[in-house]
C-alpha cells in the first residue's frame, strides 16, 4: 500500500490489483496514505474489502504479506495490521519494501547491498547485510513532487545527500563496500531516464535498475509469501528426522 498506488498479488494467480490509493466515496480522506504514513486506516480498509474480498477462496484465511516503508516505526505496522484485518488473515508479517525488492531483483544479499527505492510522494535509501536493514535514510520527496520547481536533479540531489550521511557514520566501510558494488534502483523513479542520469553523475557508482521496478516490492513479498507456504509449520508436516550414522 503506497501513498500513490496500492498493489496485491494472490498465490495462484500473480498480481491482482495495481489502482490508485484512494479512500471510497463517504470517506473524510481521499488518500489515506500520504508520504509513508496511513492516516485513515478505514480508509484503507474499505479499499482492500472491495479490490480483494472477492477474490480470496472462500472459507480461508490467507496469511498476508505487507512492504513497510523500512522507518515506519510501530505505528504503520500497527496501522497496516489493523487494515488488513477485513481480510479475516490467519497471519500478517509487514517486511520492509526494500527487502523485497532486493529479492524481486535476485540480488545476492549475503554482501552489503544498497537499495534506493523512489516512489511518487517517498524516497528510501537502504543498506541490507545479509538480507537485514542496518541502515537507512528517508525524505518526503518523489516523482509526484517534480515541476518546475523541484527538478529530477533536486531529487538525485536529496538521494546523494543520504548516502553521504550513510558514509560518515559508517566506521566499518560497509556502506562504501556496498556503493562500489552499485546501487539497486526501484520504484517510479527508476524509469525516469532524467534521474538515473543525474544518479549516475552524481554518485559515480555503478546503477541497476530493477527489472519492473513499479511492481518489484510486490514481487518480492510474493517470493516471501511463497517460502512461508512451502514451510513444513505452514504445511502441517513435520521436519526430515535428522539421520544417524
């Protein structure tokens, strides 16, 4: 659930919903999200009832998989829990955007990997070793925000910014080790050819661009989703006995 679009993928059946994140008619508020933050949470609730009720097997309770803005703190957590709950789930796990998307994109998370997600209304910088967040910076600016006022070279500006600060409080290096392998571009900013290029010249790091960057957060909850029903507690079977010699 983002502050421009919200995007579901069911099991079985791949992404389901890619709509605008908006409040239904009756609502006090249009957008219920704004800048990362959930500030009508019936809002989004009347929002997932109509886009998934229907399409959930009947008489099941599906665990859910919720991307985080990765400071959200407890308060979105909860916000988003409290949402999902009209979809009566088993479980609810919120995972950090940015986790996922180093999964959609097959990244090798083993080695510090830096992770730049530019949505419309929230920009992330994020530093994952071994697939956790240990670092990361956020600003209330994206490509919703462009004009002729605040330019795609303001933005990339606002994203160096946050890598510098990442580097100096870094004493281990591992954010320099991270930016020399490059950064793993996602979200609407990634298909803006005008902020890659001020990136580009502005960080003098190598940029990959996550394949469908507008959907990789989604993808890599699904890839979470997956594993968690592959799991022997999910499936009701135990674990292989360990073998003697």
């Amino acid at each position: 659930m983002g502050s421009a679009r919200t995007r579901a993928w069911i099991a079985g059946r791949g992404v389901v919903a890619d709509v605008p994140t908006v409040s239904f008619p009756g609502s006090a508020v249009d957008h219920p999200i704004q800048r990362g933050t959930i500030i009508d949470t019936p809002g989004c609730a009347r929002m997932l009832q109509r886009l998934l009720a229907d399409r959930l097997p009947e008489r099941v309770r599906p665990m859910v998989i919720v991307t985080a803005p990765v400071l959200d703190g407890l308060a979105y957590r909860t916000e988003a829990r409290a949402a999902v709950g009209v979809l009566r789930p088993r479980s609810v796990l919120t995972v950090p955007g940015a986790r996922c998307i180093a999964l959609a994109a097959g990244a090798d998370t083993s080695l510090p990997l830096l992770v730049v997600d530019i949505g419309a209304h929230l920009t992330e910088v994020v530093l994952l070793c071994d697939g956790a967040v240990t670092d990361a910076r956020t600003t209330a600016l994206g490509t919703g925000d462009l004009d002729e006022e605040t330019t795609a070279e303001q933005l990339s500006e606002a994203v160096a910014r946050m890598l510098t600060a990442m580097l100096r409080q870094d004493r281990r290096s591992v954010t320099a080790d991270a930016l020399r392998r490059g950064i793993l571009l996602a979200g609407g900013g990634a298909l803006r050819p005008e902020i890659t290029h001020h990136l580009t010249g502005r960080l003098q790091a190598p940029l990959r661009v996550v394949p469908a960057p507008y959907t990789a957060a989604v993808r890599g909850a699904a890839k979470l989703l997956h594993a968690a029903h592959a799991h022997p507690s999910a499936c009701g079977s135990p674990p292989p006995a360990p073998q003697l010699n």
